[in-house]
C-alpha cells in the first residue's frame, strides 16, 4: 500500500481531526509509530461499598464500539453492546492527551481526605504503551473531565437498559423513565444522545402504549435530533 493509499484510509476511518490528535499523541508515546497504529483502547470501571449497584463499568476500542456492564449487589452481571460516533472517542482522545496521562510520573491520585466515593479504575493503551490508575477522588481538571465522560457514559448505557426493559415488563412505568432522560439531557450528562433514537422510536410508534408515553418519546426524539453532540 502506498502512501497516498494509507493517509487516504486513516482519513476515512478516523477524520482529520482525529487524525491530528492521534499523531500527537503518537510523538508523545513512540515517535516512529504511525497515528492510525496507535490502537487506543479505554477501560473504566467503578467499584462500591455501597449502595444498590456493586459495580459498573465500560470497555472502548479505537473505534468506538465496546462494552458496558454494571452488577447489582447479589445479581449476575448484565452486559451490553455500546458505539459511539467517532467524534465522542475523539473527544476522549484529546481529553488523556491533555492529562498527560501515560506519563507514569503523574501522579494522579489526590492526598486529600475525602469521603468513600468508590473506588475507580481506569486503563488507556495507546500503541506499545499503557497504563493503569486506581483513585478514589482526583484533583487532576482533565482526569476529572474523563471521569466525568466514563460516569455520564455508564448512566446512559444503564438508563437505555432500563427503558428497554420498562417497554417490555413495566409500560406503566415508562413515562417516568422518559421523564428522567429528559433531565439528563437538560443537564448534559447524556454522552450518546444518538442512541435513544431507535428505542424512542418503537415507544412512539407502539399504539398500544399510553399516549403519554408515545408523546413524550415523540418530543425527546424531536430534540435529540437537532442536537449536535458529536455529530459526526
């Protein structure tokens, strides 16, 4: 393959401006590996000692398809297909670049006594290089901001299995469900809008279900798709 040939494929593959950030990131790991070899691959997990979830968590590819799971305390572990458009595992991208964060004398865990807020582990494998960080609490703005992006992706994921399933065992309740993804899209804590859009649909378009329901699925439909959050 030439050379024209391969920047043509990246291009396709990721856009320029993933293109741009991973050739940064690529001068900061290894210099004489190209920027669509770095493979980057994500991994968040968070673990508590309380409450009803024991567990939760989400696998990336450079790609933007993966996995995410979450446990309940004495239940088995239900797991589900995620992808994201490539913008949102730009956006990623950028935000370890920024943390600096396979720079194993950054240290990222706070010294700060702070309450129990579970233990959070995260991995970021970016050509020959990785590395892992177990912090309860974190003073760092752009490992906040990760956090912040990997808890926001886990609700979401965990709030899609929950409509799913209230169309399925609980229509009565799915209003209440519409009503909370509403409030999280208010609050921009929703990283995937996109991915409400088929389930939303089926609410819609299922004329057993209380109109209720139907018109609230209609008008967060209608919203989603004039938002632009990682449009491409």
């Amino acid at each position: 393959m030439n050379a024209g040939n391969s920047v043509r494929e990246a291009r396709a593959h990721w856009g320029w401006g993933s293109l741009l950030i991973l050739a940064w990131l690529a001068a900061l790991v290894v210099p004489a590996l190209p920027a669509q070899e770095l493979q980057p691959k994500f991994s968040w997990k968070k673990d508590s000692s309380r409450g009803l979830l024991e567990s939760y968590g989400v696998e990336l590819n450079e790609n933007g398809t993966g996995q995410f799971y979450f446990r309940r305390r004495n239940e088995e572990q239900v797991q589900m297909t995620v992808v994201l458009k490539p913008a949102a595992i730009e956006a990623l991208i950028a935000l370890f670049v920024k943390a600096d964060f396979l720079n194993a004398s950054k240290d990222f865990v706070s010294q700060r006594k702070v309450a129990d807020m579970g233990a959070k582990t995260i991995r970021f494998h970016a050509g020959f290089q990785s590395r892992e960080v177990v912090y309860n609490y974190t003073e760092d703005r752009f490992l906040q901001e990760i956090t912040n992006f990997f808890e926001n992706l886990c609700q979401q994921e965990k709030s899609l299995f929950e409509i799913d399933l209230a169309l399925k065992y609980d229509r009565l309740g799915i209003p209440k469900k519409l009503d909370e993804l509403d409030r999280n899209l208010s609050a921009k804590r929703i990283v995937a809008p996109e991915r409400f859009a088929a389930l939303l649909e089926r609410i819609y378009q299922d004329q057993s279900l209380m109109n209720l329901a139907r018109k609230e699925a209609k008008k967060l439909l209608s919203r989603i798709e004039k938002m632009q959050t990682f449009a491409n």
